[in-house]
C-alpha cells in the first residue's frame, strides 16, 4: 500500500514507502509467555508504533491485554497448540498447528511481514526452515546477533543455526550479513571479517583457509577485510564477522557470561565501602549508559537469515523490554526489504557449489571478446551435418517473494 505525503513545492505529491505488513508475535514462547510476551508487545505498539498480530491461546492472550487496557487493539490469531522449552527440532512435525507454525503462516499469505519468539531455538528453527523455506539460492540459514561494539554495533553470524558449513556457506554466510548490516548499520559497502585463529591468511584448518581464499578473490560485491582473532569481537573492527554456528554460539556465550560476571564484579567493588558507593553515585549516569549498550535486552535478540520471510529469536528467559526491542528490529527489518535485500546479495555471491558461477567464469564474463575466441568454430566430427544442435534448457526464472506487498486482511479476534 502506497501514500503520499505532503505536496511538495512544486505540486507534486511527495511519495511515501509503503508500510511494512505486522509482525507475528509468538506469545506462547519464552519462561515468562504470555505475560511478559504481551507486555512487551503492547509497549512496541504504544511508545513505538509497531502494528503487531498476536498468535497463541486467545483467551490468555486476552486476558494478558485486559491488564494493560488493550483488548480490541491488537489483533490476535487462535494457535491450539505451543512448543514447550524443552522441545527441539522434531516438535515443528509433531505440532503442526503450533503458535510458530500459524505465525508462519501467515507470513506465507501475506497477512504478516515477520516472527517474533523467545521459544526454544531449535524448535524456532526448525518450524520456521520447514514452513517459510529457504531462498533460492541459499545453501544454509544463519542467526545473527548484534555485539555491543563502538562506535557501532558488530554482526556476528553464524550464532548457532548451521554448525557443520563449508567454505562456499561460509561466504553465503557473509552475503547475509552483509544485507543485514546495510539495514541495520547503514553502510552500502559493511567490512567483512572471518573469525579464525590469526590474522595471516594461511592461519586456520581447511576450512577457514578456503573461506578466506573464496572471500578474498573478490568479484563478488563483499568487502572482505580478512581474518579477526577471538579478542577482536568487541573491538568493532568490522561491521560483520563470519564463522560457522559451532564456533559462533560457543563465542557468543562466552562474551555473555564474561560480561556478566564482569559487571558483577564491578558492583561488587562499587558496593565494598561507603566511599566506592559515593563514587558510584557520581558515575551513575555513566554506568547506566554502559548497562544498556551492553544489555542484550537492548538488541532484540538474534535474526535467522536465509528464508522467505525474517524471523526474530529473542532469548528464551527474555522480558517485556526484550520483547519490545525484537518486535522494533522486526519491523525495522521488513521496512527495508531485508529478505529482497538478501536475494540480491546472494545471486552475486554464488560459486560453483551454488550451481551458478565461479569467480573465474564471472571474470571470464566480462570480457566476451576472449570468450569469443576461446569459442571453437567447427562442427564436431561425430556430429552429422543434418543433426541440430542440442538446445540448452530455458533458464530457471527466480523465485518471486513470498510475502507480497499489500495492505493486511482483517484478522480474526
């Protein structure tokens, strides 16, 4: 759905993007679902704007709303079922009719324009894989979690989505973020690390190098910046940093429990004397200001990239503020097309495993008049004369989005 906004100098109505479609908010998942789920929902509608659909058991659902004055202001879809904590993969077959699996579908017809869940990761995962589908093209999807870095956050991917990759993901991997970072950051051009062991480019197992070797031979619209090592996480030298999801959520677990028992040092020694507590006192705004930046309820949680539609997955144990801030990163994400936007990244990033080009047919494309003369000109000798040529196959149109553009049909209450 298209506006316009106010005429413009000239007389020409000024144009204004369409409206991103709701996001579906999972309000079973999570240890504190529905109370916290909802509550964090009902704060991203009021102090943010965000149109949301709520899906899970009505009548908690409205029970939750009636506590906060909203019933009738949000809409809510009826799930029969919910995904337990504790369930992994196999609940998304099992639980068909699961609060995920309707907010699925209604990405699919168009109804919503993405997820939000603080379920079970693995059962996130799965459910969304097998009801959204990856895109065409994408061998692999991947969570990417935002790091508290400066002067701007960092993108961290793979954070647990894919734990065995190859090298080809792993530029994949790359092309996501990259999509990602534009949206988020704002660059046109993100840097690109690899995570490995060292700087040098000979550094890391067969893994590692060949990722560095595809990354590194160019024609393929990423700016690759080379490897980072562990202790360059939180240094912000590069909007995004790239491993497989093994390694990925093992350091991203990792820089949670540092922080944590870092700041619980920190108010341990501020709260030993009453001249630390005076000296706290002082510092007070300063160290709220450091809380929130490193807070993860501040970043709305991790993104799975690579499917026909976005999906946020905040943490399991999250409250209304983390809820609030998934549901805003949620809309941010739909406004800019992310799922269009990494279609585009990744058609220009496909290699032979993708069953498109190598880099060095891409080179080898650009220049048509060395392909010309590489191009042999006699008709083979076992060929008859009056046999055709084979015709090669039409080439596979792309596949179009599947969350189309239009205004949401009335849903149900």
């Amino acid at each position: 759905m298209t506006g316009t906004g106010e005429p413009s100098r000239a007389g020409t109505p000024r144009r204004v993007p369409p409206r991103p479609l709701p996001v579906a908010v999972d309000t079973m998942g999570g240890d504190h679902a529905p109370r916290e789920i909802v509550a964090g929902a009902v704060d991203a509608v009021r102090e943010h704007d965000v149109r949301l659909v709520l899906v899970g058991q009505a009548a908690r659902i409205r029970r939750e709303l009636d506590r906060h004055g909203y019933i009738g202001k949000i809409p809510i879809v009826h799930a029969d079922e919910a995904l337990d904590m504790g369930e992994g993969a196999l609940a998304s077959w099992r639980k068909p009719r699961s609060s995920i699996a309707i907010a699925c579908h209604l990405i699919r017809q168009g109804r919503a324009s993405a997820l939000v869940s603080a379920g079970s990761t693995a059962g996130v995962v799965a459910t969304s894989r097998l009801r959204l589908k990856g895109q065409q093209g994408v061998m692999r999807p991947a969570i990417a979690v935002t790091l508290p870095t400066r002067p701007r956050p960092t993108i961290l991917l793979d954070a647990g989505a894919t734990a065995d990759v190859k090298p080809e993901t792993l530029v994949q991997f790359a092309a996501l973020g990259t999509a990602y970072a534009q949206i988020l950051l704002g660059p046109d051009r993100p840097t690109v690390g690899l995570l490995n062991i060292g700087a040098e480019a000979g550094k890391g197992d067969k893994l590692a190098r060949r990722a560095h070797e595809l990354l590194a031979g160019g024609s393929h619209g990423i700016e690759f910046a080379g490897n980072v090592e562990g202790h360059d996480l939180l240094r912000g030298r590069v909007d995004v940093i790239v491993t497989d999801g093994f390694t990925g959520n093992v350091a991203l677990k990792t820089m949670e429990g540092t922080i944590g028992t870092a700041f619980t040092e920190i108010r341990d020694a501020m709260t030993s004397s009453p001249a630390a507590r005076m000296g706290a006192l002082l510092q007070r705004r300063r160290l709220q200001e450091l809380r929130d930046r490193l807070d993860p309820d501040t970043y709305g949680g991790g993104v799975l990239l690579g499917l026909n539609g976005t999906v946020v997955i905040a943490h399991g144990a999250s409250h209304a503020r983390a809820i609030t801030s998934a549901c805003e990163l949620a809309h941010r994400l739909a406004a800019g097309r992310i799922v269009e936007r990494i279609r585009e990244q990744v058609a220009a990033t496909r290699t032979s495993r993708f069953g498109r080009w190598t880099h060095a047919e891409r080179d080898s494309a650009d220049r048509p008049e060395e392909r010309a003369a590489d191009r042999p000109t006699d008709r083979p000798a076992d060929r008859p004369a009056d046999k055709p040529a084979d015709v090669p196959p039409p080439p596979r149109q792309p596949a179009g989005d599947t969350v189309p553009d239009r205004e949401e049909p009335p849903a149900t209450t």
